[in-house]
C-alpha cells in the first residue's frame, strides 16, 4: 500500500515543524564533531609509514609531515598557519553561524 499525497504532505510537515527544530541543536553538534574528527584523520593519513616505507598523498598533513621530517621549520610554521586559518575562518564562517540559529531558534524552552 502505497502512502497518499496527503499522509506524505504530513510527513514532511512534522518533519519540518517537529522533528527537525527538536534535533537541530544536537544535529550542529554531531556534525561539528564529526568534521573535526574527519578533518583530523585526513590530516593524518596523508602521511603513513608503516614497514620501513613512507607512504604518502599531496596535501597540508602530507606538507606538515615532511616539513617536520627533514626540519624545515619554516615550511611547517606556513603551513601549520595555514591550517589553523582554515580551522577558524571554518569555524568563524559556518559553525558559529549554524550554532547560534541553533539556540536563538531551535532552543527548548522548560
């Protein structure tokens, strides 16, 4: 049996005025979490050595780790920069914007 437009409208709209508003705040947190996470083990893995061999991928953890490898100090302070602008502007640009609608509109109110 398949579901009507009008039980799939109502879907939707409890989605829409219950569900969603009700998880968005812990929603903003999981994901913020989970990107951190995520861009920690990709910093990470661009730069394995596992039996003797170096095993790598182009990136800023790749940069980070061969800078720190041969000593070129300068290089690893550029590119250590470089990360953490990108870590606030992230966080300044889409984070703090979507965690304060979260509890500017989405807050429960006791």
């Amino acid at each position: 049996m398949c579901p009507t437009k009008n039980e799939i409208a109502g879907l939707i709209q409890r989605w829409k005025t219950l569900i969603i508003p009700g998880i968005f705040p812990y929603l903003i947190t999981g994901i913020i979490t989970a990107v951190g996470g995520a861009w920690n083990a990709s910093i990470v893995s661009e730069y394995v050595q596992f039996e003797g061999e170096i095993i790598t991928t182009s990136g800023l953890g790749e940069t980070i780790s061969e800078a720190t490898a041969s000593g070129n100090f300068p290089l690893l302070l550029a590119a250590t920069s470089v990360m953490s602008l990108l870590v606030v502007l992230t966080n300044r640009l889409v984070w703090r914007p979507l965690y304060r609608l979260a509890q500017e509109k989405y807050q429960l109110l006791v």
